[in-house]
C-alpha cells in the first residue's frame, strides 16, 4: 500500500466525520467541507491504486512498458508535429 492510496482513505475518514459533525450540529459549511474532503480523499485513494497497478506493471512487463511508451510517445510527437 502506498502513501497515496493511505493518505487517501484517512482523508476519506476525515471527511465523513466532518460531514456527520456538519449533520449533527446544523453546520451546512463544515458538512460542505466535509463532503469536499470525502471525495478529495476517493480520488487520491484511486490514484494510489492507479500508481500501484502501473508499478507492478512495469515490475511485471518491462519490455511490454517500454513498448507502450513508446508509442504514445510516437503519436503525441506525430500530433504535436502537425501544428
């Protein structure tokens, strides 16, 4: 697991317990933050997802990696040379 993925879920934990706070007492902008934090925290908890599964892909295929990059790099330089 890596820091992304756990910085992730805390802030998702933060952020529902704001929101319930913001429930609890009537607080319609600490329920906002909240639910503001919750979704941040999703993101970033699937970017650390995102970040492991390319990790372990390039551990896994290197060659297959290498042979990607290459041709995303072959077309983003043929899509830039045509401006």
């Amino acid at each position: 697991m890596n820091s992304d993925k756990i910085n992730g879920v805390m802030d998702k934990v933060v952020g529902k317990a704001q929101e319930v706070a913001g429930d609890v007492t009537g607080d319609e902008r600490l329920q906002a933050e909240g639910s503001t934090r919750y979704v941040a925290g999703a993101l970033q908890e699937k970017y650390g997802d995102a970040v492991s599964c390319v990790s372990d892909l390039v551990k896994k295929k290197p060659l297959t990696t290498v042979a990607i990059f290459a041709g995303v790099s072959l077309l983003a330089g043929l899509l830039l040379r045509r401006r």
